[in-house]
C-alpha cells in the first residue's frame, strides 16, 4: 500500500529520492543519499524508490528490480546503517506490482542528527564531508559547520523567515496564468425523453405517477428496484425513488460525465520549505457555469462509497458574490511545483459560456498570514462533442 502511493508521485524531493531504474546504485552513492535524507528539513521518514521509472506514462511506471538485486538491497541497508554515525534506522520494504518487483528504502526521521560518515565509511566519503538533501539537490556540507551551528547559543532568538516568492499556475504548470478549454456539449442529459414526456401533464411527478400505474417507462423499472415500497400497488415511494434517480443520474451527468476537470499548481522559488500553506480560490458566480461541491456518482455505480469517492475533494462553497474553493496544501518544498489540490474540482459549463472569459483569484496564506496574491484566467472555446 505504501509502495502504492509512493508511485503515485514519482518525483525528487526533501523526502523521497528516486533512484535511475536502469543501474543499480553503488554503495557509497546510496550512503550519501541515505544521509542526505537523514538530515533533510521535513518530518517523518524518508525514502528511497527502486524500480521506478517517473518518466513512464501512467501505468507504466514500474519497471522493476531482479531479484537477486533486492537480495543485495536488503542486505546492504545494514551495511549502509553501519557507516553512518548516529545510527540511523533503516528498512527495506517491497512489493511485486503489475508483476514486477519494487521496493523502497525507508529511512527513519532525523531527530537525532546531524548524521555524518561514520569510522568504517570508505575512503571515497572520508573527507569531512556529509550531506544534507533540499528539494532535487543534495548539498554537500562541511562537517565543521554543522559542529558549530550545533554549537550556537541555543537560547538566540532565530531569525524572521522570509516568504519567498510562491508562483501558482494552471495545470503542473506553475507559470501558466491562462489556459483556454473546450466546453463540452450537454444536450443530451439521462432521462431526456422521459421529461419531454412530460409536456401534456401538469407536472414530472404527475407523469411519473402515470407511468407507475401503467408500468410503461423505464425509469419505474430502475425506481422499483430502488424503491422500498413491498405493496405493488402502491405509487408513492416508487415516484419518490425515480424523482431522485434522475436528480442523481443528471448531478453525475453535468458535474462528472460532462464537467471539465481542473487543477492547479504552486511553485516555491525559495530555497527553504514552507509550512502550513493553505490556498484559496475565488470564481464568479455566472448563469451557466458552476462547480460541483462535491463528486457525484452515477446511482447506477455501486464500486464505491461516497464518502471514498470525495476523500480529498477541495472545500466548495457557493455564496451571492461568487465560489470560493479552499484547500490545504501543508508543507511546499522549494523547487518542486507540486498540486494545489489533492483532487481537481470540477466545473460543470454551459454553452452560453462559449467564447467567455473569467477570472480566478487565488490567496496563499502561512497560518493566518497572506503571503501570496493574484489572478489566473480562464478563457472559454467553443462546444465540443
């Protein structure tokens, strides 16, 4: 499971290094990234991926390890752990994926660092040197340094951190500030017929309770199924059960068959991380544009819960001056353009949208600070089948 997400986002960080699947790395290079990562500026452990293409499209990005190669793996952790003072706890963990064989070196926190070379390092790594890994670059360190920084007056107040500059973009592209999208055509919505239907009666539910007594439609057939009334004579809560199944099935229609997907991403120009980052995104509020606030499954889709299915989905809410989207981004490492969103909202457009643009403003706050402030625009094409 672990592996799994891992793979998920196969990218060079503070806390995850991937290693060239194509070579296996020398002991001395996996001593360095090991410590690398040991002193890194993040919590909780840190990994190094085997057997990972991050270039391979989805679906194939587990190229695999041998076997024999793992084997070697697991025993050179702890040959790796006994070159590196203070000990530093490692593991090795793997998985067989699509058939092939990945693994991962997990690396324990580094509260007790700073970690250097210890007396049995070879001599390539005896030279007063260790490591310390910042986003995609490990940095090579005096070890002096690091004595005299832990030297330091523990008592002097630290210095004010200074926000540097955050750019937010569309896409994984955080220098895009305009993207141009095709509306999807909606003309033709679940159900369609059945409320064409409608058009002598008074009302939907006035031809809805028709049918139930006639037995005619097949949305009586669905809504019996979903119905919990056992008397067949009875109308009632089978009228209800096809009211909701064509409110339902059109929700999935316009804010997920046909919605458009969107993401964003933030990108730290700085060179230390950033936490407690929290972002915040305003749309207007126009006749036939809308964003769903939540994901809406089909009521025909029994594969999940709905609650799974929204698991990491943005705050949405809908008031008189426009749609605010809210989410949490946590900690934003420098130089890596990392999501904005766990999962991309979807906005639900209408023809009358066509040839329109709108603006998006976005807010970045650290705690309750502002740190960043600005405008992206959406421009909308032409209806698309």
């Amino acid at each position: 499971m672990l592996l799994q997400q891992l793979i998920q986002q196969p990218i060079t960080s503070s806390k995850l290094v991937v290693c060239d699947p194509f070579r296996m790395p020398e002991p001395a290079e996996l001593v360095k990234e090991v410590i690398g990562l040991a002193n890194a500026d993040v919590d909780g452990p840190r990994y190094i991926l085997f057997g990972i293409n991050p270039g391979g499209m989805e679906g194939k990005k587990v190229v695999g390890i041998k076997d024999d190669a793992a084997a070697d793996l697991k025993k050179a952790h702890r040959l790796i752990s006994a070159q590196i003072e203070p000990v530093v706890a490692l593991a090795f963990i793997f998985d067989r994926i699509n058939g092939k064989l990945a693994g991962a070196l997990e690396i324990d926190g580094g509260e007790d660092g700073p970690f250097v070379p210890g007396e049995e390092v070879s001599a390539e790594l005896a030279h007063g040197q260790t490591w310390v890994r910042q986003g995609r670059d490990l940095h090579v360190v005096d070890i002096s340094e690091l004595g005299s920084a832990e030297a330091s007056d523990p008592e002097a107040p630290a210095e004010p951190l200074e926000i540097p500059d955050i750019d937010v973009g569309f896409g994984e592209d955080p220098d895009c500030d305009l993207i141009e999208l095709s509306i999807p055509d909606t003309s033709d919505p679940p159900f369609l017929g059945e409320k064409n239907d409608a058009g002598s009666q008074t009302s939907l539910t006035e031809t809805l309770k028709n049918a139930v007594n006639t037995m005619t439609t097949r949305i009586v057939g669905l809504a019996r199924g979903l119905s919990k009334d056992t008397d067949p004579n009875s109308s009632t809560d089978v009228v209800k059960a096809a009211q909701d199944l064509i409110t339902e099935s059109e929700n999935h229609y316009y804010y997920e068959e046909r919605a458009l997907q969107l993401n964003f991403s933030v990108f730290n120009t700085g060179s230390h991380l950033l936490d407690d980052l929290q972002i915040e995104f305003g749309f207007p509020k126009l006749d036939d544009f809308d964003i769903a606030e939540r994901i809406h499954m089909s009521p025909f889709d029994k594969s999940a819960h709905p609650a799974t299915r929204n698991r990491g989905y943005p705050n949405v809410k809908s008031a008189s001056s426009g749609i605010i989207v809210r989410n949490r981004i946590g900690v934003l490492e420098p130089a890596v353009p990392t999501s904005a969103l766990r999962c991309p909202i979807r906005m639900a457009v209408g023809p009358r949208m066509q040839k329109r643009k709108i603006a998006v403003l976005y807010t970045l706050r650290r705690g309750d600070e502002v740190i960043s402030e600005g405008r992206l625009k959406i421009k909308f094409g032409e209806v698309v089948d």
